[in-house]
C-alpha cells in the first residue's frame, strides 16, 4: 500500500479515537454563580465598592453606627475565576481614611495598608485573582480591629479555573459588634452577615441529597471557635484554599482572618443547626438548615443543585437589606450606659459617687479631696443608670 495512504488511514484514525474519548470523558463542572465566574480563558472583572458611613440593625431593636462597603456589613461579595485581571475602584465617602486590604497573592501597591485613602478620594486596585480560594478583604487602617469591627468587610472568592462540584452555595462572613468598646474581647454581639440570630428566623433552604458548600470567613477578633454543623460529619478545605485537600470533620476551628469551605449533604429531611461553639451561640450565631426534598417538578440549578450549582447570596443579601434597614439618619440605640450630656441636658464636667464608690475612671472623693478638686476637671462619658435607681449617690460638678 502506498505509503500516504497509509499515513493518511493512521491520521484519521487517530482523529476518530481522540475524538470518540474527548466525547465520552466528563466535562469539568462548573459554579453556576451569579453572572457565571467560571470561563475558559481569563477575563477583566471590575467592582465599584464605596466607603460609606451610616447606621445598621444588627439585632432587633438594635441600631447602630456602621462603617460600611456599599451599605451593609459584610459588604458585597467578590467573585472571580482563577487567573482574571481584577480591577476595584474604591471610593472613600466616609469621614476617616479607608483601604481595601485582600488576602491572597498580589504585590505591595494593592495591598491595601500604606496606600490609605482619605475621605472624598479613592484608589483602584489591579491584580491577579490567585490562588483558587476564599479569601476575605477588610480596611486596614489602623487600629484595624475598630475598622473591621464598625463593619469594613466582605468576601472574596476566587473560583479553580477547571470548575467545582454542583453545589448549593451560601456564604457566611463571622463579625463582632461592641456598644461600647470596639476593641474588648468580648463583644456584645458575634453574628454572621451583620445580624444576630438571622438564620434562625430565616433558616438556610436545603434539598435532601444536594451538596451544601459554605464559603466561611472569620472576621473576628476573638479567639477561636469551632464551627458545628448538626446531623452530618462534613467536609472542610482547610483555610479556604482549594489546593488543600479536603478532611472529615465534625466541627472545626477557623481563628481571625482566616477562612475554610465546608461542603455537608443531608440524606433525610429535618432541621439541623449550625453555630459556633461555646460562648458565641449565645451572643447570635444560632442558626439552621431547613432541609426538605426536593418536588417532582423542582428546576436543576434554580430549586434544586443536581448538574449545576445554586448561589444564594442574592437572597442572603436581601435577607441582610431588609434587617439592617440601612439609614445614613438614623437614630442610634441608647444603651443602658448613656453619656451624662444626654441625662444633664447640657455639656457638664461631673464626679459620680455611689455608696462611697465613685464611677469607673476616677477616684472615691471625699470631702477634703472634693474641696482640693475644685480646678479640677473630671468628665464620665458613660453613666450605669441601672446602679443608681436602687443606690444613694451625690453628683458633684466641679467648676
């Protein structure tokens, strides 16, 4: 047989047997998120994200002074495939200076600490989206704990460029809230997405069967809990970084500024509780699954994840809209410390004394103290109200 012909069988049969095996093997899945991260090659992805300073709910009856991203706490989440070009224009309409700090790979000029933007400019960060991960952004201005505390945080999430299992995707971003103190150890409020306790009256929906993927991130300041989800030992990628391979777990640890997936399936339909364990359950991460089977008619991809994913933040984020009730006017909740200007009426310069003790920061007075005090200025900024409805004081204001 002539030897091109021969070369020419060999070619098409070549051609047919790959094209026979690239039909037959598995096509990489996908996350079907909103506007669809995941792509064949990279793309340019870019965000507007605006400081802005207002008042929040973060519990029933509990309003706020709120340092934000577009808004609300956490602000929004970010999205991106391995390997796009991410462009963030920041603009600062807040009153203090602001940054954008990522965690992940990226050089100096975008990591967000030296380069501090003042009130009324802005900054615009260009990188790379690597490596496939959760990560989290945050201000970092210092004192950094205040920042993030008053609500400068989001998510960020960084898709493998080969694509995911169907999942049913939330995200949860862990932060704190003090009425009075932005640096304690121990907050007043430890909640997820900016308001305590609203998965328990908003269960998270479920299908029996489908995988649950929770993008986690701890933007704390606290030590450590563990993170407990009930009726499953779940699957955790340590840190958030996709590279990671996957553990078994029944509950586990994510400190400040660190991140972790889990992904959890149910088989038999019921309410089942996720929270951190310890003190924090009690203070507004008790929350739950609601997880039922899926109708005859559910949808893939929409009522169901069976071949294709369903992202939940846009009903997360609305969920978190309608709590917080963003107002740049709002009216801030008195606590049961209220500044003496309030109870006064005026601006006074004051010493509490009750049963002989005085009020904290200050000394105990007595009478020959109170006469050698009278140059003196000594100023309270909180005043426990509840301590003197049942106990004998003396308010002396001092000239």
């Amino acid at each position: 047989m002539d030897r091109t012909i021969v070369m020419l069988v060999g070619v098409i049969s070549l051609g047919v047997t790959l094209g026979i095996f690239f039909l037959d093997a598995e096509l990489p899945l996908q996350s079907f998120a909103d506007k669809n991260s995941v792509h064949n090659s990279p793309i340019t992805r870019t965000y507007t994200v605006i400081a802005e300073d207002t008042t929040l709910e973060i519990a029933p009856g509990t309003r706020v002074e709120a340092w934000t991203y577009n808004g609300t706490i956490p602000g929004p989440t970010l999205r991106a495939t391995e390997g796009d070009r991410v462009i963030i224009n920041f603009i600062n309409n807040g009153k203090l200076p602001h940054t954008m700090h990522f965690h992940g790979d990226h050089n100096e000029k975008n990591d967000g600490v030296f380069q501090e933007v003042l009130p009324g400019e802005s900054y615009t960060y260009d990188f790379t989206a690597e490596p496939a991960g959760l990560f989290m952004y945050h201000c970092h201005v210092m004192p950094v704990s205040e920042h993030i505390r008053n609500g400068l945080y989001g998510a960020f999430i960084v898709d493998p460029k080969e694509g995911l299992e169907p999942a049913r995707e939330y995200v949860l971003v862990k932060g704190e809230y003090d009425l009075e103190d932005q640096e304690t150890w121990t907050p007043d409020y430890v909640f997820f997405n900016g308001y305590a306790d609203q998965y328990w009256n908003n269960p998270l929906p479920v299908k029996t069967g489908e995988k649950v993927r929770l993008y986690y991130v701890d933007m704390g300041a606290i030590a450590a809990f563990g993170f407990h989800i009930h009726g499953t030992i779940f699957d955790t990628i340590i840190s958030g970084i996709w590279e990671n391979e996957p553990i078994k777990t029944q509950t586990w640890e994510v400190s400040p500024g660190n991140a972790a997936i889990f992904e959890a399936t149910w088989k038999e339909p019921g309410r089942y509780l996720f929270h951190l364990h310890g003190v924090p359950e009690e203070k507004g991460t008790m929350a739950y699954f609601d997880v039922r089977d899926a109708s005859s008619d559910a949808v893939d991809g929409v009522d169901v994840a069976r071949t294709k994913s369903v992202d939940m933040w846009e009903w997360q984020k609305q969920i978190a809209i309608n709590l917080q009730q963003p107002d740049t006017n709002g009216k801030i909740t008195k606590t049961s410390d209220s500044s003496l200007d309030d109870i006064f009426g005026e601006p006074v310069n004051i010493c509490f004394k009750i049963n002989q003790y005085a009020l904290p920061n200050t000394v105990v007075m007595d009478d020959s103290v109170y006469r050698k005090a009278k140059d003196l200025q000594f100023k309270f900024t909180k005043l426990d109200q509840s301590l003197i409805k049942d106990l004998e004081y003396t308010v002396f204001i001092l000239s």
